[in-house]
C-alpha cells in the first residue's frame, strides 16, 4: 500500500485488527475448506484469510456476508470463476475490511458495500476482467452508503468490458452520504470495440457525502461516451457532496466519435479537481467540465490543469463558461484539437508532441514535452499521496525537470550479443550503443540465455560487471572466463538522475561479506525497488569481485539500510574494499516488482514469471537482480523464454530454484510496445 495523505482516515481504520485468533486456511484443503469455495468463506471466522490454491474453475461465485475476510489467489496462480458469476461483500457491522486479490472474472464483476455507522476498509488488487461481448459488462464496484468512512485501494486490475447502459461503468467508486477516500492505480481499462455508453472510470458522489481520492497511472482505452475517466457529484441527487480528486499521470487513448477524455459533473455540491502530468490522445472532448441537465446552478466545480499533454482530439477543453474562472489552466502543451473552449493559457505549449504513435503515446526525441512540465507538479504528486513513479510504472522525474504528459523520457534497453567483431576473451564490446559515457550513465545489465527469440546462446555462467573505457562501455566476467560467441545481455541505461547513483565499498561501509548503501533514496525505506551491477570504473582502484551479488534490506538495529551482498553459499565470501556498484531504485510498482518463488511457479531450477507484459512476448529485455532477503540464489542465473508456456523464467544455474527465492524484476513497457511492433500498426510514424 502506498504512503497516503489520508491520514485520519486511515488511524481511524487502524483500529480494524484481525483477532488474535485469525487463521490462514487454504480452499481447497481441509475441512471447513473441503467443500465449495462458498462454504469455506461461510466458515471461516472474520479476520480470516482464504489462500485459493486452485485454478479449476469457481462455480456459483462467492458472498462475503458481514464479516472481516481476504480472499487470496496462491502466488502463481489465477483462480477462474465461471462466466456469469462474481464476488460480493455488504456489511453493516461497525467496522468491515474486506480484499480480494488475484482472481479472473468473465462477465461478472466485484461489488463491495458498506452500509454501516463505523468505518470500512476495501482492497481490490491484481484481478482480471473480461466481457464476452459488447453487451455484457464486467469490473469493479465498491460503495459506501453508511455515515463513516470508507478506505478504497484499487491497484492493478486488468478490465476489458463493454459499458451497455449509459450511468454503467466498469470501475466504479461511490459515496452516498458518508466519506469515501483512497487511491485507484495501475489500473489498466479497455473498452470493447464499439462506441460504449457510461465511464471508464468514475468517482460518484452523492446524498451528501465527502469523497477524496487519488487516481493515478491507470491506462483508459476506448470510447466511454460519459468519460474515461469521470467525476460526478449530484447525479439524480440534490443533497450537496463534496469531491476531491487528485488526477495524476493517467493515459487516456479514446479513438471514437463520441469518446470523452476527463469529464467532471456538477450538480449543487462542489468538485475540487487537479488534473496533472495526462496525456489524452484522440478523444471527441479531451476535458469537459460541466453541469448536470436540471441543476439548479448552485455548484461549482474548481482546480488545477496542468502539465498535460492534450492532442489528436475534436475539442481539447470544453469548459462551460461559468467554471471558466475558478479552473486554472496553464503549463500545458496542446496540438491538433480543432475546438478549445477556452483556448490554452499563454503559457502552454502549442506544438507537436512528437509521440511514437497516437496509440502509444511515448514521447520521442525531440519532444517539447521532454522538461518542460510543471515544476511543481512532483511535490504535487507526492502530497496527493502517490509515489514518484509515470504512467508506466517506472521513475516520475528523470532529466532536469519532469515532462509534461503521463510518460518519462529518457530510458533506454536493448540487447547485446558478443560476437567475433565485439568479443575478445573475456570482455565484449556494447558497440553503437545509443547511450554513451557521460556523467551519471549507470548501466544495468542480465543475461539472457536466448536473448528471448532465439538463437540460444551458451550458457554463461560467471560473475560479471561493466566498466567504461573511453565513450564505450564494455561487460566483462570477473574471474577473466572468456565470454562465448553468442552470450546475450539486457542492457538497462536509465536516463541520468533521480534513482540512478554509484556506489563503492569502503571501510566504513563494509561489514565481512556485505557493503551498506548509504543514500536519501534508499535509507530507512524497505519496500523500494533495487537493482544492482557491479562497476569496475567507479571503483577507481582496478578490484575484480567474482562473486555473485545481490541486495537486501537491514533494519535490525532502527536505522534501516539496503546493503549490496556477495551471496556464496555457504556463506558470503568478504567483501572488499573499492568494489564499485551501479544501483538503480524507484518505488516498487508493477513494472518494478518484487517476484517470489512458491510452489505453483518453481519446477527444478526454473522460476516461471507472469506477467501481462512479458506473457507471449520474446522480445521484452527485462532486468533482474537478486533480493537476497529469501534463500540466497547462490549460483549464477539467466533469464530465458518458454516458447511453450510463453512466459520469461528465471533459471537458476546448476541447481534447483528454492521456493522462497526472491527477484528484483524490471520491466520497460516502451521497449515491449517498440519490439512487438505495437507503435505503428495504426499507420502512424
């Protein structure tokens, strides 16, 4: 859960514990967890947590009836439950908390509400939805209809639905008379291809209530005729509520003639809306504020637009001209929106953004979005509560200043094969590289068996790092082991800046076979993302360290720090003194992610990975580093491509993979849509 503003809120539901006797059963398993799933939620105790180790199919869908439950998918593994069918939950207890993660649904939808007088927490996390046709639609509703508060986490679902009635949407939060806040991110919508009624989606606030919500790093796509993304306040209600909602690198790629970016709706209460760091793309109207048909005129609706990238659509703003004034509008860039209504402040850009294409809109080199957002607008984002991070999961700010739009620019991947004109014994040449030897280039850099497509290289099983000669980096093996002819290497150059910094072992640093990292970004913060590769320039003293490395967190003592370690088994060799490091961090997300291995995911040295990104996709460069907080990965290990599952696996070099092993795994959705081809199948270049 990420860092939240909503402090209060949150103290409040603090006092939400498991009891002290909450167990963790596992369906199917023994009893009262033989049966149906139903029948094990039935038994289960509040506080309880039910582990599906099972992907046959649901039947009959599952009621969560006034009680304290998570419902888990086991790691590994996606629980299907059968078309038609969904997951529910409703509670009028004085305290409710309830979460379902992992599951797959087909035409079904989760629906959590609270109707009580205390408070109620609701997590929806990692779970995948799909309409059978236009006419059906699937997702995600969550409402608070009592007189406490409601705390909502949606992350990283995955929705592909149609919207067949007009007031539908596929995501859905809504307040009617209490408080609702919490954050909706990561989440990825697709609407079926046809124009489709309703929202994408929609903060709904109604009957009096109070709703402050983060929305961030969701990708829209399709043409939702309300919005892609809404605020309504007062829809078929007169009582006034009141709206917050912080709008925060999200993507909206419509495509239809009536298709609608961001829409805000007022009826007699108030919005309170920012829109920062979007990037709307070919909608009929990018950003619409507006009233209610039948409002009495008393509302208002007020905030910020900044630091967007609006272009390819019929109207870019279309302000009615009473919310003219209290909407401020400025730092933006515009281009190709044939109506505004205002037109753009003075001090927004009038230009081309230079996208790759209109479907995946990553700017290109060149672009006048590329350092010329709000400055502000990070601290923005981080008092909204929401981590430094883009539309795509990795680092918010990357050059001088932050970039107008949803997407950073700036990081390269790519992959290298040491061949006979790049390859001399055991160093190998990243000639013609797109990236040179400046200040703060830190490269990142893991092997890969096959290089994702084939031919399969040979197994390359040494410690190694990098090192810089001239304007050309160079990957060398630690022990002088000659690197073969065919060896393949992802190569991760992250654009200088935040996140991105050398480390050098030293003695007030080192401690027998670890060397402590000491920096802003990383002390005292445990749950960041961490990569790591050794830097034989940036150590100054021409020390080899061949021995395997990876990273873990230490914060026995109070004062927490990430630590580089030499894991040989069966204990870690000593670390020496000038041993330099590359290391990468940024908030973990779910392009930069923790993997652990289980059960369902190891067979012998093979730890099979899922995800939406990678799945079927050979060409994705991913980099990985180990976390050697679980059972050390001792020997060396590749990453390599199932053709037959296609999926990435992780292979654990001549030994088998333990089930608690963990991985840093990143993965860079630019350079998946740039080697599938994806950019210009639309026809754009």
């Amino acid at each position: 859960m990420y860092r939240s503003r909503f402090s209060c809120a949150f103290a409040a539901l603090a006092l939400i514990a498991a009891p002290s006797g909450a167990a963790v059963l596992e369906w199917p398993g023994a009893a009262p967890c033989n049966g149906t799933l139903q029948a094990c939620v039935d038994s289960a105790a509040s506080g309880d947590t039910i582990v599906v180790v099972s992907e046959a199919t649901i039947s009959g869908g599952v009621d969560i009836d006034s009680k304290n439950l998570t419902l888990r998918a086991a790691p590994g593994l996606r629980p299907v439950l059968a078309t038609g069918t969904g997951i529910s939950a409703s509670s009028t207890d004085v305290e409710n908390l309830v979460a379902v993660e992992g599951f797959a649904l087909r035409d079904g939808r989760i629906n959590l509400n609270y109707s009580g007088v205390g408070n109620a927490h609701f997590t929806v996390r990692n779970n995948t939805f799909d309409s059978s046709s236009h006419e059906t639609s699937t997702g995600i509703s969550i409402q608070n209809a009592g007189t406490g508060t409601t705390i909502t986490e949606v992350e990283n679902n995955r929705i592909t639905t149609g919207t067949p009635v007009l007031n539908s949407a596929a995501l859905r939060l809504r307040a009617n008379g209490g408080t609702l806040a919490g954050q909706v991110v990561h989440n990825r919508l697709e609407g079926l291809p046809a124009d489709t009624s309703g929202w994408g989606i929609m903060l709904d606030g109604v009957g009096g209530s109070v709703m402050d919500v983060a929305l961030g790093f969701n990708e829209v796509r399709g043409n939702f005729s309300r919005s892609a993304i809404g605020v309504s306040e007062g829809l078929f209600s007169s009582t006034p509520s009141q709206l917050k909602a912080h709008v925060y690198s999200n993507v909206m790629v419509c495509g239809g003639e009536f298709a609608r970016g961001i829409g805000s709706t007022i009826n007699s209460g108030n919005i309170n809306i920012d829109v920062i760091n979007n990037t709307i793309v070919s909608c009929s109207t990018a950003l619409g504020y507006a009233r209610w048909s039948g409002s009495p005129g008393s509302g208002g609706i007020e905030g910020l637009i900044r630091s967007n990238v609006v272009a390819f659509n019929q109207r870019g703003m279309f302000l009615n001209p009473e919310f003219i004034a209290t909407i401020e509008e400025s730092e933006n860039l515009f281009w190709a929106n044939p109506f505004n209504q205002p037109g753009p402040d003075a001090s927004s850009i009038t230009a081309d953004p230079l996208f790759l294409s209109p479907q995946h809109p990553f700017l290109r080199a060149g672009s006048p979005a590329i350092n010329s957002g709000y400055p502000f607008s990070p601290l923005m984002q981080d008092n909204a509560g929401l981590p430094q991070l883009d539309a795509a999961g990795l680092r918010r700010v990357r050059g001088s200043q932050v970039d107008m739009g949803a997407y950073e620019y700036g990081d390269t991947s790519l992959l290298h094969t040491a061949d006979t004109t790049n390859t001399l014994g055991h160093i190998t040449h990243i000639l013609g590289a797109p990236f040179g030897g400046g200040t703060g280039v830190r490269l990142q850099v893991t092997p890969s068996y096959d290089g994702g497509f084939g031919p399969e290289g040979p197994l390359y099983s040494h410690p190694f790092g990098v090192y810089l000669a001239g304007e050309v980096w160079r990957i060398f093996s630690q022990d002088f082991a000659h690197i073969p002819v065919g060896a393949h290497f992802n190569i991760f150059a992250p654009e200088p800046g935040n996140g991105v910094f050398s480390h050098v072992s030293n003695t007030g640093n080192v401690s027998g076979w670890n060397t402590r990292i000491d920096h802003p970004m990383l002390d005292n913060q445990p749950d960041k993302f961490v990569l790591v590769t050794q830097n034989w320039t940036v150590g100054g003293a021409n020390v080899y360290n061949a021995h395997p490395v990876g990273v873990f967190y230490d914060g026995i003592e109070g004062a927490g720090h990430w630590l580089v370690a030499n894991i040989d088994q069966p204990i870690g060799e000593s670390m020496q003194m000038d041993v330099g490091f590359n290391i990468y961090t940024q908030p973990r997300s779910p392009n930069a992610f923790l993997a652990e291995a289980s059960p369902a995911t190891v067979t012998g040295q093979v730890l099979t990975l899922t995800h939406p990104l990678l799945d079927g996709t050979p060409c994705a460069q991913l980099q990985v580093t180990r976390n050697a907080t679980g059972t050390r990965i001792s020997e060396h290990f590749d990453v390599r491509y199932d053709d037959t599952r296609q999926r990435w696996t992780i292979l654990h070099h001549d030994a088998p993979m333990p089930v608690d092993a963990r991985f840093f795994v990143l993965v860079d959705p630019h350079q998946i849509a740039f080697c599938r081809g994806d950019l210009f199948r639309d026809g754009f270049e």
